[in-house]
C-alpha cells in the first residue's frame, strides 16, 4: 500500500510540473467560445442530423432518445430524496432527464423539450445542497446541470441562469475544495474520475462568469485526472473491474472531450499507453454468453458503452465496437436489464430492444462520440485473448468472436484488498453453448449492507465486509482452507500464459494469498483444443492436516453423478464436470441461501464442489475439466510446470 502511495506521488509530481509547463492560462481558451461550449459546440448539431440520415442505427437510437425524452415531459421534477447517505439515485435521474431533453431540443429544435429541461434545472438548482458527504452525487448532478445550462443557455432567462450559475459554484465547485474532499483528487479510483469531469463541466459552464475560479478547477483536475489514468497501467486492464470501469472511464472520457473541445489538449491519450490500451481490455471483459466478468463489485450484466465509440475514434480501430454493435444488431445478445440493473422477464423483455438503452443516462454521448462511425467497417478483433497486469491481473480467452457458442474463460488474481475488492483470488468463470456455466454473485446493494451496520468500506483481515456472502471466498469459484478465509494482504499475479489456439492457458501463484495456511497453492487455467476447460491446482501442504474446500457456483441444475462427476443441465444443454485427483474427495453441493438478515437472496443459484483432507506435508494434484456434452473425449494430464 506504502509503495502505491509514493509511486502516485510521483506520478502527480511529474505532472504537475508538465501540465505548468505545458499551458498556464486555460480559461482564455474558451471564454471566447460561446455557449454551447461543452461536449457538442455550436452547429455540430448538423453533422448528427446528417448521421442520422444516413445511418439507421443511429436513426433508431436518436428516436429512442427523443421518445424517453417525450416520456420525460409529463414526470413531476425530482426531489432531494437521499437513500441512506446517497443522493446519487436522484442525482443519476437528473443527468438522464436533463441530457436527454437537452440533446432532443438541439437536434430536433422543438422548444417543449428545452422548457421541460429548464423546470428540471431550477428544481435540482433549489435543493438545500446536492449532499456534498457522499461528492459522487455532486458531481453527477454538476454535470447534467452543466450541461443543460451551456445547451440550453439561449433559452433560459436571466433569473434562470442566475439561479443555475448560483447552484453550480455554492452547490458543486466551492465544496469540492473542502478539505474533506481532497482524498477525492489524490486518488486512483473511479471517485477521481466522475468528481473531476463533474466539477469540471461547471468550470467549463460558468468559466465567463467566474474566470479565476474556473482557472482554478481545470489546473487541479488536469493534474489530479492523470493519476487514474496512469492506474491503467500497463496493459489497459482496470482495477475495479467491469462495471466501474464503465462509470469511471466514461466519465473520464467525458471530462477529456469536453477539454480538447474548447482547445485544452494537454492530455493526450497517447501519452498514458494504459489509458489507450483500455478499450481492447473492456471488450475482452464480455463473455460469449453476453455475460460481463463480473469480479468484485459488479452485476453480470453486460450494456452498451458510449465509450467504446470514443475510443473507436480516437484509435481509428472499428473492431473496438464488436461487441456493442452486437448489441445494436436485432439478433445480438444483449441482456436486457431494467433500470436498476436486473434482468427482465420475458414479457418485459419483448419491448422494442432500443428502448431498454434507455436506463443509461449517457447514452446521448453516444450519438457524438458514434456519429462519424461506419458500421460497415466493424470486424471481429484479431486477438481472441487478453492478459492484463497492474493492480487487478486478469487474464480473459475465448475460441471465437463470431460463433456465439464458443468457449470463454476468464480467471482473476490481485488482492482482496484492493478497492472494491472480494476475497476472489483465483476465480474463474466459464461460458460454453452460449451459457454461463461457471459464476460469480457478484455485488449487493450497498444500502442493503450499511443500513445493517456492516462495514462495507473497511479492507481490513477483521472486517465485517468479509462475513457478507457474496463477498468471501466460501462462495467464489476457488479455494478455501479449513473454512478460512483468504489473505486480504496476500496478491497474486498472472505468472504465465500463453494464448497458442490449441492450448490457451495462464497460470498463477496463489501462496500469498494463503499464506499461513498452506505452503504453495497454484491455479492453472486452459482452453484445451478449443473443445474443453481445464482447472488444475497443486497444492502443497504445510505440517498440519487441512481440509481444502473446491468451489464454484453455477445457475445450471446440479446433479452428482458419481465417479468424481457433477453433470451439469441449463436451458436444455449438458455439461460435465470430472475431478481427477489421487486423493479421495468428497463431491458436495452447497446451499446459497444464507441465514444472515443482511445477506440478499440468491435464488436459482447453486455452489457446488468438492471437500479433500490433505494430510501435513503433502502435495496434492487436483485436475477439473468442465466437458461440454458433445465432447467424447477430454484426456489430459500435464504438471503446470510443463504447461507451454
């Protein structure tokens, strides 16, 4: 932890002697440029009509946008309501309620969406405060409200904007600067992310109003932003996995066009070779059964990422947008989820697909980012694996992008210590057939969990935050020892890998992680002949007989079949499970019905497994091969070290 606070340190030392060096007057640039200034300037309104046009995708998006946005005009205006700490639901409303009326006034010109806008940003600009204890919300609703002031500036009165402007310094960028918040911008998580771009839309709004305090925030956030961005480091792969990857990068990317907009090009995505490796990092993070890889804290749920078409752009490389034009297609696999993310019924899911896209509240950023896209020229990615290292190693591989049956395998290292993190090391999950056979609970509500009093935020050994169901090993598709946890301390890498077509694997040590526990434990994972997965341990005990727990949870039916075998059956489709080992094992299957009242439900979910005694001083072998029916044959028998 010691030498991640240095080493950002000096990440923010070096560049804030580069940034000073570089430009030291930022708000000249852009109080020249009338309003609209932010994101879509003046007449690039025309270039999206013309996409539009042109592009029936687009076409189809742009309608969805403007109809949620007719929707809009006959909701009452949203109250300052907090849920526990959290404003953040009501904050995340009025982003969508206002970027969504804002974009359909400037592309259609019709005044009732910019009116209706209006009613929203006097409403929120009237709040007591915008809940400044939990910024995530402030910044949220700075940057709706921003950019409704700046879109729609021409239309609102005097006292309008007054009111607006008022809210934006007094509500947002003042309280930004509270001391309370400076761990905020020093930070590499995504925190730092959506609270710069936030406060920096209100500089960018308020900048002819208030130069010196907009000179201020841009100065800060120029250099605070490049700390996050350099955490991308080496290989694109992002410490909090996928789902805030999604909400930290978007922001990100939000905060960086709005700046290169008005002329601040000091942060050039070449120079943080992460940052500009992180979309291929994304892509790889969506399995074959549409499914994300949903380590730590993150729902199963794949969506569309706006940020892709920006990354798109600006790496000139359509291929980034497979996946989502998948998504986009009418026969893609896109698990339609309802606003709070959970998946929909059948029936609710019979609704025209393009409506269910609109739940996210940066989706009109889609329509700039995508409007100069050829949908034509979206191929298939040439890589069919990815291995990342930085703070959260991950290693992702699959046997095709174009046959949505193929196998995929996703394996976690890291550290359970790290932001957002589970005691996951090790884990895996495993689609084939076009389903998920091999799963992870991901997260729960954290109001569910703080409301109870558990200690959601503390990564400590002792911390309450372990004794959540979803959130220890005992219920991750990996090992635990005489029913103890893993190391929170302990971090494990991706040691070896090697991604030949007919032998996909990576390999990592996972002692630190059970440290104190056994001597030596390594996890291997492959791809075999693009036909089946292999999960092979070798553990070594210490001078102690232990109990070693094998686990993995899974939505299929499970059945133990005898001779070392689960079968597995889902949506009709078979999977068998074999285990190999010299030591006798004891197959289980777990309930994930927890007797905790602060656990969530977890409903049509099952773990199951083995339970092996080693004895001290022992070394033990253990080969698991997830077999899809169609499969005869699946012989394979080769020590890690001789993996190659």
């Amino acid at each position: 932890m010691k030498s991640n606070k240095t080493f950002f340190k000096i990440v923010f030392l070096t560049l804030f002697f580069s940034v000073l060096k570089a430009e030291n007057n930022y708000v000249s640039k852009l109080t020249n440029i009338k309003h609209p200034r932010i994101l879509l300037l003046k007449g690039e309104e025309k270039s999206i009509q013309q996409s539009i046009a042109l592009n029936p995708t687009l076409a189809k998006m742009h309608q969805t946008i403007v109809k949620a946005s007719e929707a809009m005009l006959y909701k009452s205006v949203l109250e300052r309501k907090l849920e526990g700490v959290r404003l953040l639901d009501v904050s995340r409303e009025a982003l969508r309620r206002i970027f969504y009326l804002s974009y359909s006034y400037r592309i259609t010109g019709d005044l009732k969406y910019a009116q209706r806008a209006e009613k929203e940003l006097l409403a929120v600009s009237a709040f007591s405060d915008w809940q400044p204890p939990h910024f995530l919300g402030v910044a949220e609703l700075a940057l709706g409200v921003s950019i409704g002031y700046d879109w729609l500036y021409d239309e609102l009165s005097p006292e309008s904007r007054n009111s607006i402007e008022q809210a934006l310094i007094t509500k947002a960028i003042e309280p930004s600067f509270d001391p309370k918040h400076a761990d905020i911008f020093k930070g590499p998580s995504n925190w730092n992310q959506v609270c710069n771009a936030g406060i920096v839309y209100g500089a960018l709004a308020i900048a002819d109003k208030k130069p010196e305090l907009a000179q201020k925030v841009i100065f800060r956030s120029l250099l605070s932003i490049s700390i996050p961005m350099k955490s991308y480091d080496p290989d694109g792969a992002f410490a909090e996995g996928y789902m805030y990857w999604q909400y930290g990068t978007v922001f990100n990317i939000f905060m960086l066009d709005a700046l290169q907009k008005v002329g601040i090009n000091s942060l050039n995505i070449k120079n943080f070779i992460g940052f500009s490796k992180t979309p291929y990092y994304l892509q790889h993070m969506v399995g074959t059964s549409g499914q994300s890889f949903n380590y730590m804290d993150c729902i199963p749920n794949s969506i569309l990422n706006a940020s892709q078409f920006w990354f798109a752009s600006q790496l000139n490389d359509p291929s980034l947008l497979w996946v989502e034009k998948s998504y986009l297609e009418k026969d893609g696999f896109l698990m339609l989820t309802d606003g709070n993310g959970l998946p929909l019924t059948d029936t609710q899911a019979k609704v025209d697909k393009f409506t269910q896209f609109t739940t996210d509240r940066t989706l009109p950023a889609l329509m700039i980012w995508g409007k100069d896209i050829d949908f034509a020229k979206i191929t298939a990615p040439k890589n069919n694996c990815f291995s990342g290292k930085g703070e959260t190693p991950v290693c992702m591989m699959r046997t095709s992008w174009t046959n949505k049956k193929a196998i995929y395998l996703g394996f976690k290292t890291g550290s359970a210590g790290s932001s957002h993190g589970h005691m996951d090391i090790g884990s895996f999950v495993l689609d084939a057939e076009g389903e998920r056979w091999a799963s992870d609970f991901g997260m729960q509500n954290y109001n569910s969990l703080e409301s109870k009093g558990i200690n959601l935020w503390s990564l400590t050994q002792e911390s309450t935050r372990w004794n959540v169901f979803r959130y220890n090993n005992l219920a991750h598709n990996t090992l635990a020892v005489n029913g103890k946890y893993q190391n929170v301390k302990g971090k494990a890498g991706i040691d070896k890998y090697n991604f030949n077509a007919n032998f996909m694997f990576a390999i990592s040590d996972l002692s630190k992680v059970y440290e104190n526990q056994l001597k030596n434990v390594k996890r291997g994972v492959a791809i075999v002949k693009k036909q089946y997965v292999v999960i092979q341990d070798e553990i070594e005990s210490l001078a102690k007989t232990d109990t070693i727990r094998w686990t993995t949870m899974t939505e299929a039916h499970v059945k133990i079949a005898g001779n070392n075998t689960v079968e597995l059956t889902l949506n009709g489709k078979k999977m068998l499970v074999k285990f190999e080992t010299s030591t006798p094992i004891q197959l289980k299957i777990w309930s994930t019905i927890s007797t905790n009242l602060y656990d969530a439900p977890n409903e049509g979910k099952t773990l199951f497994g083995f339970e092996m005694v080693l004895k001290p001083n022992n070394k033990q072998t253990v080969c698991t091969k997830f077999i899809p029916s169609k499969i005869n044959s699946a012989k394979f028998s080769r020590a890690l070290s001789e993996w190659k």
